[in-house]
C-alpha cells in the first residue's frame, strides 16, 4: 500500500469518533448480497410518504378575488408530506478495507491499543445503532476511545477480505466484529446478537465484551526501567514522552516521532506514558515533571541514568507539539543540545517537515477565518 492510501486512511480513521449516527429501525441480519437465497435487500431509507390527497367536504366551489376557486387554491397548497432525513454514510465505500486496517494497525502500535473493525454497510439500521453505542453511550464510548481503533468496513465491497479475518466457512450477520491485537492478528470474533437487547444494544454487555478483548495493562515504572536500560545497552538517550488518550495534540506528536522514526531511532529510545492508562503512569510522570510544566503532551531527553537533560518547557511556557514557529525553535534547540550521532541533514529534513505542517496549518485557519 502506498503512503498516499495509508495516510487517507489514516484520516478516515482518526475522525470516526465525531460522525453523529441517528438511531435507525433495524434491516436484518445480513447484508443484501445478489444471488444469495433467503437474503433480502433492505435500505436504511425510510418508505417515501404518499402525496395526501385534498378533501373535498371541505372545500366550497365559490370563486375567490383572483378568479381562482377555493378548490383549486386548496389543491395547488396540499403538497406532500416532508421525507425523513436520509441517515448519513459511515461506511467508506470508496477505500479499501486492507488500507483502513493498515491505518489502524500503524495507530494501534503507538498507542499500544486494540483494533476494533464494525462489518457491515450503511444500509443496515443494525450497524448504524451499535455504531451510536460506540461513540455515545456513556459506559462504552470510553473503552472504544481510550483502548481501541475503530475500523468500519463495508462488508459488500471487502467480502474476500471478511472472509479471511472473520472465517471462510462462518455465516454472517450484521453487524460482525473483529478484534486484532497491535500487529494486526485476529483475537476474537463476535457475532452481535448477543449484544442486544430489545430493539437496541445492552450498553452493560457490550462494555463487558469490549473489557475482556482490550489490551492489557502496562506498568509504567517497568517500562522506563527497560527503556533506560535499553538506552544503556544501545548507548541512546530517551525520549520521554507524556500524554493521555483524549489529548489530540499528544496524538500529533506521536504520530510525528512515528514518521520520523528512522530519524529518531538513531538517537533515542522512546519511552511514551499514558497518565490514564498505565499502571503508575501518573506517578512516574509527577516524579519527572519540571517545576513550571503544564499542558500534554510534554517531554524530557533523558540520559542513560535517567537524569534529565532537556524539556519541552521553553521560555514561555511548554511548547507541546512543536507547531508554531517558537515551539518549532525550541525543539530544534534541544535536538541540537542533546545529540549524539544525529547528522545536520537530519536535523534539517526535521525542521523542514515541522515548518511545513506549520504552514499548511496557518493556511487553512486563514482560509477558515475568512469563510466565516
């Protein structure tokens, strides 16, 4: 798969949560496939209202001022009866499930979270309620955000591709899910059935399914003993990083030190704490916090020893991501503090990459500003 497709999908992904899906009457359990007996293609569309007809007892055949008959006024007014809003498209149709589960599984490994793939299509009233359940009830939508990536594919478009993750010889209903671990192996798969209850989904067994399928936890105060050790053995320093799951501009850093990984493998070990979900995250992170620090994400450069040579806090304040021109300087300055084998060229396709999404970004709020 190409950069183009992987980054698409990556996009396509990291929005899921904020698409806003109307309760639908349920369409079956299975996807309108042709040529399949005992299946029926059902629309998510509501049956479109009939023009209700004029009633005569109620209309005088007396001409009005303007040479019309109240009949013929009355039946030019009836008009028919609004149609129901079309419930919005949330299966992507026109990307490839391979491409959102590569997506997927290149965000799962730097959040060390689950993937969670919905089958199914936007025909099926079933998908679009199980999918509210995801992103709005109250006890689910925070294991889906915090501990998985959600991937909704289109079971008609990737029935080769369901197939090979779900079963050759299973029989499907809709909505079907999957769950992979980090590397994109297949851990369960679940038939939903059992997670309804009435005309919807119990939120109780759902979360109790979900619980059972999320990554495990991890022990902070272990995982930076082994990344300074393993600083030791490689003769690295560490980059410590700290954020939580609901903090979009901790997202954007870790995806940058992913894209640049080659770059920043050279010269540190990457130690990332999750203050939510860690194990004595919040712990290890106030132990290193610098006096004056606010705001996620934030980072040290530490040495092998685990003493801290550089932060993210910079002269006004913690930079976070380094978007804008201050911060881009002061994470600049700190690369060139702390390096040990980085090159100059490197540095510069660093800061060339940094000022570039800088850029892009100042235009499209300034294009934004002025459509307002």
């Amino acid at each position: 798969m190409n950069k183009s497709n992987l980054k698409t999908a990556e996009v396509i992904a990291s929005v899921v949560f904020t698409i806003v899906c109307p309760t639908l009457v349920g369409c079956g359990t299975a996807a309108p496939q042709s040529g399949q007996k005992g299946q029926q293609t059902v629309s998510a569309e509501p049956a479109k209202p009939e023009t209700a007809p004029a009633s005569k007892n109620n209309v005088s055949e007396k001409t009005g001022s303007l040479g019309k008959s109240e009949e013929t006024i009355a039946e030019t007014a009836v008009q028919p009866a609004p149609k129901q809003p079309k419930s919005p498209s949330i299966y992507q149709t026109d990307i490839s499930g391979k491409d959102l589960i590569a997506a997927a599984v290149r965000k799962a490994q730097r959040d060390h979270k689950h993937i969670l793939i919905e089958w199914g299509g936007n025909w099926c009233g079933w998908c679009h309620r199980l999918h509210d359940v995801f992103l709005k009830d109250e006890v689910v939508r925070p294991i889906v955000f915090e501990e998985f990536e959600l991937v909704l594919i289109d079971s008609n478009t990737n029935q080769e591709l369901l197939r090979e993750y779900g079963g050759k010889d299973r029989q499907f209903s809709y909505p079907h899910l999957t769950i992979l671990d980090a590397e994109g192996k297949v851990l369960t798969n679940q038939n939903t059935e059992p997670l309804e209850e009435g005309r919807g989904h119990s939120s109780k067994v759902v979360a109790e399914f979900l619980s059972k399928w999320k990554p495990g936890k991890i022990d902070a105060e272990a995982l930076l003993s082994e990344k300074l050790k393993q600083a030791t053995d490689q003769n690295k320093r560490v980059f410590f990083q700290v954020g939580t799951p609901y903090c979009g501009w901790c997202k954007v850093l870790s995806r940058f030190m992913q894209d640049h990984e080659e770059v920043f493998a050279k010269e540190f070990v990457i130690a990332k704490v999750d203050t939510m979900r860690m194990t004595n995250g919040a712990e290890v992170a106030a132990r290193y916090l610098p006096k004056g620090m606010q705001g996620d994400p934030w980072f040290l450069v530490l040495d092998a020893e685990g003493k801290s040579l550089a932060s993210s806090l910079g002269p006004n304040g913690n930079i976070g991501y380094p978007g804008e021109a201050e911060g881009i300087t002061h994470f600049m300055q700190l690369l060139r503090e702390t390096r040990q084998t980085l090159s100059d060229a490197e540095l510069d396709l660093i800061f060339t990459d940094l000022e570039s999404w800088r850029i892009e970004r100042e235009k499209k709020i300034s294009s934004q500003k002025e459509t307002l």
